[in-house]
C-alpha cells in the first residue's frame, strides 16, 4: 500500500497491531519502523502517481541480456528480504550478500531499495528510469526556473523560485493560475535528481568562495 502526506510518499511493507514497516519512496533509504498515529494525514497514492513524480518508467519489454541482469540483482537481495523488519538481521544478511558477490554493502542496499519501493523485478534493470529521455515540457520550465533564479546570487530558496515559475509559465494575463501545473513535490524532486553541488556553489556563492 502507497501512502502519501506533503512531499513524502510511503509503501507499507509490514503491518503490526501498534505500528508499521514503511519505506521513503523519495529518498530510497532503509525501511523502519513507526507508530500508526504517525500516518494520520496520510491518504492513499496510486502507482502511477508514484511513477509521475519520481520520473519511473516500467520497461514493457526487457532484452535477454537485462532479464539476466535484473534477475542477478534480485539473487542477491533474496538473501537480505526475509529480513528486511529486523534491523540487526537484515544489516548481517546485506553485509554477507556483498562478501558473497564482492560488491559494497551500499550496492545492496541500492538494489534492495529500489526494489521495495517499486515491487518488481523489473526495476532492478539500469535504465528504467526516465533519465535520459527528452524533458517534458513541465519539466523544462523547471529547468529553467531554477537555472534563472535559484542558481544565481540572488540565493532564493527553492520554493520562492517554484512560485516565480507558476507566475510566469503558468498563470494567465490576469495572473489567474491554470488548472494544471507542477506540484512543488515534483520540482524539488526534479531539482534534487539533477543537482549538482559544484553547480550551486559557485552560482550562488561564486567561483572564488567555492576554490
């Protein structure tokens, strides 16, 4: 089940009488732990909506070659999934899954993650996400917006830049705001997936503070 409240989208893996097992759809880290209470706000979010807003395409078809891949990566976290709500067995399965493979504990990691966030085996293939298709065109207004007025030494803050953008990419003459546009959900995501600090730094800050 997808649970989402604000800028935070959840999956819940395991269900106890007093609480749950969620993962961080956005930021991918370790399932935990948290009281119910501690979800009221939350409503419930579809899997499309999911994908929307981390930019996730499912692959229809996947060639010989990344079936065999994306079936590597799930032998090596079907070690770690039986104990995924125990933190002290799931930190020694994933360290053992990576002694066994010679890969780093974070790439276990990396892959279990993706995995319980999305579901499918299919995720764990290395290009599934839409990072290189062409920009939509929501997506290059953000890009602009952030590239005109958060990337510069007017250092406005990411939500000032993102009503800048509605002002000017989506609102009419009467500054009337359309019916669809970007939530800022999405535009900071768009701007954490592609920031970069040496960017940041030296727009914001220039390039003899960032030397």
């Amino acid at each position: 089940m997808l649970m989402t409240n604000k800028d935070t989208i959840l999956r819940i893996l395991e269900i106890k009488p007093d609480r749950v097992l969620v993962i961080d759809c956005i930021k991918k880290t370790l399932p935990y732990w948290t009281e119910k209470n501690n979800l009221t706000g939350f409503k419930k979010c579809s899997e499309k909506e999911l994908y929307n807003i981390t930019g996730y395409q499912m692959p229809l078809e996947l060639t010989p070659k990344q079936k065999q891949s994306a079936q590597h990566k799930y032998t090596i976290i079907s070690a770690v999934l039986p104990f995924v709500a125990d933190d002290t067995l799931r930190a020694k399965a994933i360290k053992l899954a990576a002694e066994n493979n010679k890969i780093s504990p974070q790439t276990v990691k990396k892959y279990l993650c993706r995995y319980l966030v999305y579901q499918d085996i299919n995720c764990l293939v290395r290009s599934t996400s839409n990072t290189n298709r062409n920009l939509s065109a929501d997506e290059k207004n953000i890009r602009w917006s952030l590239n005109k007025f958060f990337y510069s030494g007017a250092k406005l803050t990411l939500k000032r830049c993102y009503e800048i953008m509605l002002k000017e990419k989506y609102c009419d003459k009467n500054g009337v705001l359309q019916d669809i546009y970007p939530s800022f959900y999405q535009y900071r995501y768009f701007y954490r997936k592609h920031k970069k600090l040496e960017t940041y730094y030296i727009s914001r800050n220039g390039i003899k503070d960032y030397q």
